[in-house]
C-alpha cells in the first residue's frame, strides 16, 4: 500500500484521543525511514551477532509495562489497542502482536548487515 504513510500523515478530521494526531508522522514515519535509510549507507555497518538480539527487547518492553501500568491507573493510553477495557484477550494478542512483529524486524536489521557492501575503491587507491 503505497499510499498508507501518505494517508497516515495527512489524515483529516478532528484529533481525539483515539485519532493519530498530526504530529505523529515524524514519529511513526519519517524518523523510522531516516534511521533506515542512514543504517543501511554507513559505511562502517558492523556485521550484528545473532546473539545479541536480545538488545532490541528492554527498551520495547519497560515502555509497554509503563503503558499499562499507567492504563490500568488512569485509564490512558496512547494507542486505542492497548485499552484495557477492551478484554484481556485483546490486549494480549496485541502485545504478542507488538513482539513478534518487533523480533521481525530486529532480526530483519541483523539479516541485513550481513549483506556485503561494496568498497569504496577510490579509498583502496589512495591509500
């Protein structure tokens, strides 16, 4: 779908709590392509040992225990998915959901690095 950042990002009405707001394009979007885009021309990409990729998981993890922490006391969260109102069953297929779809793309970025990348040739000849 071509066209679904597009529609993420100018999505018209009025902005409620259960909306994307305006300003989260940057967030969702273009700070996710800018990171790739970057990672994948660094020319000093190390290749990541499948071992650590455990390292993708803390940060995810606490922020989604402090979400629902903070929605089961106040009630707020800020994707409607995780809404504890809407039953156990949901909330956990969506955070097994969150998970897996989080261990895809980790091990996607580590697949990645072992792409061989050309050299610059430029750089073998002056030096």
């Amino acid at each position: 779908m071509p066209t679904a950042p597009a529609a993420f990002c100018v999505q018209a009405g009025p902005i409620r709590r259960e909306t994307r707001e305006p300003r989260t394009c940057p967030l969702h979007i273009v700070f996710p392509a800018l990171a790739l885009v970057d990672w994948l021309v660094a020319p000093d990409r190390p290749r990541l040992p499948w071992r650590e990729l455990w390292v993708v998981f803390p940060y995810p993890v606490l922020w989604l225990a402090v979400v629902l922490v903070r929605g089961a006391v106040d009630g707020w969260v800020p994707y409607g998915f995780l809404l504890p109102e809407r039953g156990a069953g949901s909330l956990v297929a969506h955070v097994v959901g969150l998970l897996v779809a989080l261990t895809a793309a980790g091990a996607l970025v580590w697949g990645m690095s072992r792409i061989p990348r050309g050299t610059d040739s430029g750089a073998r000849r002056a030096g």
